[in-house]
C-alpha cells in the first residue's frame, strides 16, 4: 500500500504549514511507513495517511509523485 507522509524537515523547529513537505512510501501497514521514515531521516513525521483507489490516482497525477525507497542498510 502506498502511504503519503507529511512532515516537516527539521525536529527542533515549530511546525508551520508552510514548510509541511510530503513524501510517498510503500509499505504494508501505517507503522511500518512511520518505522521507515523515522529510521531513515530526520524529519518530524505529522501526518500518514493511505492512498487507495480515486486519492492514490489523484496522487499519481501531481507531477512530483515519486514514492521514495530506503535503503535497508
């Protein structure tokens, strides 16, 4: 399943809707993309929500669609 994360880029700053950024991630459940996430970045995680059905199409059309892999290292 496809999850979009919202997150703001920097934990020690407050958050403001003007720097919330967005991700997409593969994964099977909604704590697993919050697991890859906060292992592989630094970003304060505000949001996940799952993309299915007419919303993941929606998100594919937006020309910055791009669901980001982590290296499991």
């Amino acid at each position: 399943m496809i999850f979009k994360v919202l997150y703001q880029p920097d934990k020690k700053q407050n958050p403001r809707r003007e720097t919330t950024r967005t991700l997409y991630v593969e994964a099977d459940t909604e704590v697993e993309a919050h697991a890859l996430v906060e292992d592989h970045t630094d970003y304060e995680i505000e949001f996940i929500e799952p993309l299915q059905g007419k919303h993941l199409e929606y998100e594919q059309n937006n020309p910055d669609y791009k669901v980001t892999e982590f290296n499991n290292q």
